[in-house]
C-alpha cells in the first residue's frame, strides 16, 4: 500500500520526504509480510504464544496451510515441536486478525478471505497509510532517514541472498519506520493487524481484476 503512496529520492530536502517509489516494493516482493516479530518494531525474546502465532503466520502466507485447511492442535504442536496450549493462543490471535476461523467443539481452519475481503483491506490500508505518509511528510528527520534508508538496505541485501522471510521482515520494517515517522501512537497500531491479514489474499489478485464499483 505505501507503494502505491510512495512514488526518486527519499527525501526533497531537509526535514522533508519526497513521494517516491522503491525496490522493495516491487510485487514480487511485497506480496506477503511475515510476522517474525511486531511489524515494524524492535527484535527481542518471543514467548511460545508469539513464536506459534509467527509460526502459523508464514506457514498461512506461504501456501503451505491453504484456506480452508483444518488446524489441529496435536498436529501443530507436533509440527512446532512445542505443547498445545501456546498453539492454542496462536491460534487465538490469528483468529483476532481474521485469518483463523475457530468454532468452539467444531474446530479451527484457514479462513477463506474474498474479493469482497481484498477490496476491504486494501481501502482501509489506503486510508490509514495515507495518513501516515502525510503527517511523516511534514516531520521527517535525519534520524527517520537513517532507520528507513538502513531497513531498506536491509530488505535488498537479503533479497539478494534470497531469504524471503528475512527480506520480508525488512521490508515491513521499512514501511513502519515511515509510519513512525508519523509522530502518532494510534496510526502504526491501527495499520498492523490489517497489514498481517492482507497478504492471505493470492498475489496475482490485485484491484484491477475487481469488478468497478458503480459511483
């Protein structure tokens, strides 16, 4: 989404960015985001909880747990070498950004997002993104600078060496070190559940294949 915002250099001139548009994103690298740890934040110990929700993240945004695949806690614990109970909490927090279905008694499964759901993401992220890019415009450091500059350093290095996890890490924290940049509390909060939940959605659907809405 800040791709499409971002549209040169990375900066007019002091305490100014200019719209630009960058390598990273580029649609084979900006499909999907992993969620290695807080979008966008700072690296540290994880617990069980946060290591399955991770976990099961990039195994859903990776194909290999498809929608509608069935999620059971004996087999996932066994495949994340780990017990039920922080499987369970993982679950629970994927479930909170949409991209688990859970019924109580019945079970959990990858949920089947639309095009319906794309249309809903992508506007909301456009919204709220554009927010952010705007009041980062007005306030942007040197400090700012060097944060998304080294992220983004970050991001081609290893997609050079062909880490897609890593590079994907580094490319969402290129992105959030421009929201930051913000100076608001609220706008990067708002802005990370529903960047997790946008990649579920097959890369090569984009808004052009949706049918137009009548103005």
């Amino acid at each position: 989404m800040l791709c499409t915002l971002l549209s040169g250099a990375f900066r007019g001139g002091a305490g100014q960015l200019r719209i630009t548009s960058f390598p990273c994103c580029a649609p084979e690298s900006s499909s999907v985001r992993c969620w290695t740890r807080s979008i966008g934040g700072k690296g540290g110990r994880r617990t069980l909880a946060e290591h399955a929700a991770a976990e099961l993240h990039q195994l859903i945004l990776s194909g290999e747990l498809p929608s509608g695949t069935p999620l059971r806690l004996v087999e996932l614990a066994s495949r994340l070498e780990m017990s039920q109970m922080p499987v369970r909490e993982g679950l629970r927090r994927l479930e909170a950004l949409g991209l688990v279905e859970i019924i109580p008694h019945r079970g959990a499964w990858v949920r089947d997002l639309s095009l319906s759901d794309l249309r809903d993401t992508h506007e909301t992220r456009l919204a709220l993104e554009s927010l952010a890019v705007r009041a980062a415009a007005a306030r942007f450091t040197e400090e700012d600078l060097t944060k998304a500059a080294a992220a983004l350093a970050e991001h081609l290095r290893l997609s050079r060496a062909e880490d897609s996890a890593g590079a994907r890490q580094a490319h969402a924290d290129f992105h959030f070190a421009i929201y930051r940049a913000s100076g608001s509390q609220w706008l990067p909060r708002a802005i990370e559940p529903v960047s997790r939940t946008t990649p579920m959605l097959h890369p090569s659907v984009t808004l052009m294949s949706l049918p137009r809405r009548r103005r």
